[in-house]
C-alpha cells in the first residue's frame, strides 16, 4: 500500500475536520501507517516530527510504552460500562487522582467524551446552578478572540467571526469583554476593569465568564499576564458570577505549570480537561467543580432538581487507563521540571526569528511557542506555504493563519527541538 493509492480511497468517502476538501485537489492527503515516539511515518516511509502533538493532545509520544501497557492490562478485564448506576476502579482513582492535582475546592468530577462536550457541560451546570438557586442567569461572558470548540453551546461562547456569521441563529446568549492585548501587567489590569465595568452592568443577567487561562489556542495563540485570572477570579466572587476555566488546551503542563490557573493562584467554579488528559490516546473530557455547585443539584428525585447531561461513553474504561497511566508519567519522571529546561532551550533558539523582516512578534508561554508573521493578506494563505515547507522537510507544522507555533510531545529532545524550529525559520525566511 502506498499514499497515492491510501488518498484517492479515503477521498472517495472521508469529509475531514477543519479542511477545505476542494484544497485536496491539490494538496496531498498524507496517510499514516505508523508513529512512535515524536515522529509520524507515512505508507511512502517518509517521517515527520509532529510540532503540534497531533492537535494539541500528545504529551508522552506515540504508541508509548508505558501507556499501551496499561491500556492493554486494563482491555483484558473491563472495557466499558455504563456509568449510570454502575462504576470501576479506573475511573475512581483517576477521579482521586485529579481532585488532589488541581486547583483546592474542585472536589466533585463530572465526565465526558471531548473538550466541547465538556465546555457544554460546564455553561449548562452553571446556568442550572442558578436556577436551582432562584436565579434566571442566562448570559454567558467570553473573552474576545477566545475560542472554546465547535458544538452550540461552544461555539456560542467563541469569537471566531466565521462560525458566528455562520451559525448566528442557533447560538445561546453570549456576550465578550476584552481579552488583555499583550502579556504585560499592565493590558491585563486594563481588561479586568473592562470586565468589572461589564459585570456592574449585567451581573444578575451573566451566569458565568468562561476564560481560556493564559493562552488563546485557536486564537493565535494569544497570551495574556496572570494577573488577568487573579483578578477577573475575585470580581466573580464579588457578583456571583462563575468562573470557568477552559484548559482543555493548556491543561497539563503546557504553560510550565500542571495546570495554567496555578499561576495566578485561581481555583475556578469549573475547570474543563481534555486533550492531555489521556495522553493524546483516547478521547475522554471531565469537569470538576466544587462541591458547593453540587449540593445545588442534590435532592430528592421529585423535586427535578438534578442535573440533565449524559454521554454513551462516559468514563470509559479505556480512556482511564491511558489518564492515570499518564499520570502515572507526570509523577515518576518530573516532567514539569524537566520541561521547564526544554522551554528554556526553545526561548533561546526563537531569538533569531526577531531578526526576520516579516516577524511581527515571537511569545512562549512554557511548552507553547509562537511567531506572527506581519505584511501578509489572509489572501495569501501564507500558513499553508509554511505547513508545505515543513513536510517536505520532515516537520509537521499547521498554522493558525499567520501565526506558526510550536507545541511538541514533551519526550522531543533538544537535537529533535533544533531541527523542528530550524525548519519553520528556513519557511519563514523563504517568504521574504
């Protein structure tokens, strides 16, 4: 079996994610028959190190060991269950395990299948919350630029201005305060008073701010000062409007911290994983949130009272396994410490980006990196030459328009980080 021939079967059937299928016409589909480690290889034996953990998800590599393992001693015994009325071990202890990573005060875990789902869970419980409280909140606050994935209720949170003009109809009440402009101290100050001004006004229409902590993912990869959080955090409190923190991205380790709330000290009312959460093996989403929030739903069957959410696959059994194994990595091998040198070393090679004519910015936030590009029509499809570049040079890149980023398994050495980032300055240079 070889590309050509895996491609024209796959165009034949497959509507993919994100993609212009017409693009296909001319850009070739790449087929993968295996990966392992940091590097992808193609049916044609050509290799590729994924610069972008295949959409944000791989932490510890491909077909890791230690993961398959526990996978595989988990396959022989239980694969899945309903979790209604039933429970397993796996999930109790991810559950345990979770509660005492995160933030103080998340004390009660609710599952599902993938980052969105799990953003719709959060805006339905807080809006619900209220409501069993005697309160009709129904405006939801986001940040501008943000980006919370594609469902409704995710979408309606989002300011991509495509999927609103798109879907304007069928989206819920939402309205955006200023994200910070910069990472300076003081752009963040300016958008929490932006956002106190707001909750003055509407309080007791806004049932929550819903926040993507210190990186904008699909946003650019925008990145913002802490302070923001700490502040936003105690204007919540002051006019009881929930905070929820969606680090489905940045959850982990991305931002040099297991968790990017760490760094402004926050515990939000509602904390959204995913992608990370399994390693990048299998989909599985939660939200914890305190337990304050869920006494509000605890009562007795006819009062109507409980909360109205539910998926098939919920705590799958599977999915546990590859997050506590993944866990599992975190404790015995120090990897927040050992990514904060990795982070280190990346910062220093992205100095000679500055030097680029068409480099308007270079930022990192822990194991997230970025370069804007300035001068370029959208027109232009400039990502998509660097996307071209990069393949042809063995380095999976995808920007997000002009911005080229870096966001690789944390297991990438430093001579795997030198080539990856040597290759996207070749394609940025190549541009001039």
């Amino acid at each position: 079996m070889d590309n050509k021939t895996l491609t024209q079967r796959d165009l034949e059937l497959i509507w993919h994610p994100c993609t212009q299928m017409k693009d296909h016409e001319t850009l070739p589909m790449i087929p993968i028959k295996k990966a392992k480690g940091i590097y992808l290889e193609d049916f044609d034996g050509n290799k590729y190190i994924d610069a972008i953990s295949s959409w944000w998800v791989n932490l510890f590599g491909h077909t890791n060991e230690y993961i398959n393992k526990k996978i595989n001693e988990q396959l022989q015994t239980l694969e899945h269950v309903i979790l209604a009325g039933f429970t397993h071990e796996s999930i109790i202890r991810l559950s345990e395990r979770l509660v005492a990573l995160t933030p103080s005060g998340l004390e009660k875990c609710f599952y599902a299948d993938n980052g969105s789902s799990a953003i719709e869970v959060a805006l339905k419980m807080s809006y619900h919350a209220h409501k069993n409280s005697g309160k009709e909140k129904s405006l939801f606050v986001s940040l501008t630029n943000s980006y919370h994935g594609e469902t409704l209720g995710a979408l309606s949170v989002g300011d991509v201005e495509l999927y609103k003009q798109t879907y304007k109809p069928l989206l819920i009440q939402n309205t955006q305060t200023p994200v910070p402009k910069d990472q300076t101290l003081q752009s963040a100050i300016e958008a929490a008073n932006e956002f106190e001004n707001l909750a003055k006004e509407k309080h007791h229409d806004i049932s929550a701010l819903i926040v993507e902590p210190l990186v904008q993912g699909a946003g650019g990869m925008h990145m913002y000062h802490p302070e923001f959080l700490k502040r936003v955090a105690i204007i919540c409190k002051k006019y009881n409007i929930h905070l929820i923190a969606d680090e489905v991205m940045v959850g982990f380790g991305r931002t040099g911290t297991m968790f990017a709330c760490e760094q402004a000290e926050v515990s939000p009312d509602f904390l959204v994983l995913s992608k990370g959460l399994t390693g990048g093996y299998l989909p599985l989403s939660i939200v914890l949130t305190t337990n304050e929030i869920y006494m509000k739903f605890y009562c007795d069957y006819n009062e109507h009272k409980a909360f109205l959410h539910s998926h098939s696959y919920t705590g799958n059994a599977l999915a546990c396994a590859a997050a506590n194994a993944t866990l599992d990595i975190f404790e015995q091998e120090n990897i927040i410490e050992k990514n904060k040198e990795k982070s280190a070393f990346i910062l220093s090679l992205l100095e000679k980006f500055k030097e680029l004519e068409n480099v308007q910015e270079v930022r990192q936030c822990g194991m997230i990196a970025a370069i804007e590009l300035k001068g370029y029509d959208p027109k232009e499809r400039i990502g998509l030459k660097v996307y071209q570049y990069g393949l042809k040079n063995g380095v999976l890149l995808r920007p997000l328009g002009n911005i080229i980023y870096f966001m690789p398994p944390y297991v990438i050495t430093n001579e795997e980080i030198e080539k990856m980032i040597q290759t996207a300055y070749e394609a940025i240079a190549s541009l001039l």
